[in-house]
C-alpha cells in the first residue's frame, strides 16, 4: 500500500496531479482537490510522476509497511 499526503495549504490548484494520475486525484471546483490516500502498489509509478509534477511540491508519496500479521506465513 502506498500513503500519499497532500498540503492543502499548498496546493494551489494547478491539477497536474489530477491530470497524470486521475485515478487517484480529482479537482473539485476551481481549487478544490480530492484525493484517495491510501492508493495500490501498482499505481506508484504514476504517483511518482505526479508529485514530481506538482509546482509547489504538495504531494508526499510514502510506503506503508504492512503488519506482520497481515501478510500471510509472516510471524
């Protein structure tokens, strides 16, 4: 699972977010952005590609380690 993080203060807007990845970002009116934070493995790539893109640098992509007793045969 990948966390991503955004800094609403920051963000102003420029939805290069919403345009690379549109699966997880969405612009809400002029300004407004929705975001899923907890998003798949398989969509890291263009989550990369996303923040890179952001001009003020408000999105924050980290993983999120799973707990051991959640992944099968772990002890």
């Amino acid at each position: 699972m990948v966390r991503i993080a955004v800094d609403l203060n920051r963000c102003q807007g420029y939805a290069q977010c919403a345009f690379l990845a549109p699966e997880i970002f969405a612009m809400h009116g002029d300004e407004g952005l929705l975001y899923d934070p907890d998003a798949d493995e398989a969509q890291r790539g263009r989550l990369a590609q996303a923040a890179a893109a952001c001009p003020v640098q408000a999105i924050l992509v980290d993983a999120v380690d799973e707990p051991a007793e959640a992944v099968p045969g772990a002890r």
